[in-house]
C-alpha cells in the first residue's frame, strides 16, 4: 500500500466536504470499528465494502492512520527478528493495550 502524503489527504478532505460528506459521517465507520478490523484488513482478510470502509477510514482518520503505520513497521521488525515465525501474540497484544491505554488517558 502506498502511503498518501499530506497534501493528498488534505485534497481528500476538502473533495468531501465540497461534496458535502465530511459534515455527515454517513458509511464512515468510527475509529473503535477501524481499530478491530486493523490486523484483517492488514492480513486481506476484509472482502469488498469492509475493506474499503477500513481502508477509506485509515487514510482520512488522523487518529488511526498512525496506528497502521506502526502495525507495519511493528510488523516489519517482528518479521526481521523472528524470520518466518508468527508474531508472538503476547508482545503484539501488550503493545496494542500500551497504545488503547495512553490514546483514552490523552
Ligand atoms: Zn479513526
């Protein structure tokens, strides 16, 4: 997946207001909803409107967006560390509680 830049996002937000979908959140899923399905959509496990409702909610959220990249590069140097084995679910979980835990403190 290619990462949007800023002004593309920026470009993105005002096509949806102009068009009047930012004021309405109508098909938007919330962060909670993105959150949950951020491990399938990033395994493909999300088919056709699912994916495109995580997908879309990924790219304009500036809340969740970090969150996918981290996965990735969490992912990434899991993946460097214990080539081929699966990321131990324990540490995985941990860090995503780390990250529940500060966002709702903040
Ligand atoms: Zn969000």
């Amino acid at each position: 997946m290619e990462r949007p830049n800023l002004i593309e996002r920026l470009l993105n937000l005002l096509r949806r207001w102009r068009s009047g979908e930012a004021s309405a959140t109508n098909g938007m899923i919330t962060c909670r909803e993105a959150l949950e399905r951020l491990f399938e959509f990033m395994d493909g496990e999300l088919e056709g409107v699912e994916e495109k409702q995580v997908e879309e909610h990924l790219r304009i959220c500036e809340r969740c967006y970090p969150h996918l990249l981290f996965e990735q590069s969490f992912r990434a140097a899991v993946r460097r560390t214990f080539e081929g084995e699966r990321a131990p679910e324990t540490v995985r979980n941990r860090i995503l509680e780390l990250l529940r835990t500060g966002q709702s403190e903040a």
